[in-house]
C-alpha cells in the first residue's frame, strides 16, 4: 500500500528530523526549519519504506543504474537499487563539481535514475545531472524523498517526489528571525531540540 505525504511527513517527524529553530541552510539561506535527515537515515527500515515508495514509482521504467550524491544519496541510492535489482553508484564532491571515483563508471545508453533525500535548492541533483552529460546515458529520471520547493524547482527532466513541502527561506538581509536577534544555527554543528 501506497504512502500517503502525511505518513511521510510523520516518519520525519516521529524520527525527529523535522527541527524548528533558525537555520543558516546549505545555500545560504536562512530558515525556521531544517531536515535532519540523517535521523532518518539512521533507521534501515525507515529507509527500506521510503525508498520502496520510490522505486515503485520507477518500477516500469527500463533502468541499469541508480546514481546518488554523497552523503544522503548513497543511502538512497543503495536501496532504491537494491529494490528495482539494479547497480548503484556514487557521485562524490570535487570542488564545485561532482565525479565519480572507485572505479565507478556508466557505459553510454545505459538508463540512469538519480536519487536524492531533500531537495532545498537543487544543487546538488543538478550537479549530478551534469556530471551525467559526457557519459552519454539515457536519463530516465530524478526521485526524491522531500522536496521542501513545494515542486518549484524545474530539474528539465521527470522528478519524482514522495513529499512536496513548502518551508520558508529567506536571503539573510530579510530574515525575520535574524531581525528579532534570535541566534543562528549551522545544522549539524550542535544539539538542536526537534519537535
Ligand atoms: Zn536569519
């Protein structure tokens, strides 16, 4: 059976990865929630449910490779391949780039899923997307666990998500908590109280 948003929502919530506070994001943006999550992640069988979903949605579609930007990706990477019976591989940093390292390779033609855990900006699937170009494979498409745009970020290809949520972000000069003083957090860096 198929999960509804607000199943996924709760798993994020009952895990405590949904954190309120005041966030200094990845992109530079500051916001009043952030996903952690890895306190998702840390829970195989959350993970197993999750990338279920995602693979069902793939499941017709011809594929040989699952790609999956590190951290996040390579756990969602694994399983959605592990599901769908396929490889997966891994598309490390490099600079302002990705590359794939240990050997990894993709053959032309072959059908190529990326996956990712919370789309905030689309960075990082875009930078898979044109690590992707030179090997000249078949993109089938781009599945995600959250995707805090609400759907408005264009990937130029089909994407999939299993949550669109839409969380405030603003540029630092308009945040409404950094006028009221409250302080900044860096995700990651602390203890932060979920909720
Ligand atoms: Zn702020």
């Amino acid at each position: 059976m198929a999960l509804s948003q607000e199943q996924i929502l709760q798993i994020f919530r009952d895990c405590g990865a949904v954190l309120h506070g005041h966030f200094r994001l990845s992109s530079g943006k500051h916001s009043d929630t952030y996903f952690e999550k890895f306190q998702v992640l840390q829970y195989p069988h959350y993970v197993q449910q999750l990338c279920g979903e995602l693979a069902k949605r793939f499941r017709d579609d011809r594929l040989d490779v699952v790609v999956g930007p590190t951290t996040g990706g390579v756990i969602i990477a694994y399983e959605v391949a592990r599901q769908l019976g396929t490889r997966a591989i891994y598309a490390e940093r490099e600079g302002d780039k990705r590359v794939l390292r240990r050997g990894f390779t993709l053959r032309e033609g072959e059908h190529v899923l990326v996956v990712d855990d919370i789309l905030t900006t689309g960075g990082s699937v875009r930078e898979v997307l044109q690590m992707l170009e030179p090997y000249r494979v078949q993109l089938v498409g781009v599945g995600i666990l959250v995707d805090r745009t609400g759907g408005q970020v264009d990937l130029g290809v089909r994407t999939e998500s299993l949550l669109q949520l839409v969380v405030e972000a603003w540029q630092p000069e308009e945040c409404p908590l950094c006028l009221r003083g409250e302080p900044i957090t860096e995700p990651g860096s602390r203890f932060l109280q979920a909720r």
